[in-house]
C-alpha cells in the first residue's frame, strides 16, 4: 500500500495519482492534491533555491 504524498495516510482504496514537475505523485483525495500544490510546493521550491543538492 501507498502512503499519500502529501498527508501521510496509507491509501487503501484507490490512489489520486498525477505527475508534478515530471514525477508521479500519489495521494488519497483531490483535496490532497491542492494542499500538496498549496503549501508543499512552494516550500520545496524554497528549499531548492537555498539548498540546491
Ligand atoms: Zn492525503
């Protein structure tokens, strides 16, 4: 089983899966989804800017 991206819960049933930035990204509901894009994205953005490696 698969824990979702973006919450950390394991996905027992079907798992919402779409590519990001060239990599698959599996999560537990849509609303995920957009928390992912909210919040996780922009933090890892910053993270790459500061931390290149
Ligand atoms: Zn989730």
């Amino acid at each position: 089983m698969t824990p979702c991206d973006c919450c950390g819960q394991v996905v027992a049933k079907r798992l919402w899966v779409i590519e990001i930035d060239g990599t698959e990204q599996g999560f537990c509901s849509q609303e995920c989804e957009s928390l992912f894009r909210t919040y996780v994205l922009p933090k890892r953005a910053a993270a790459a800017a500061t931390n290149p490696s």
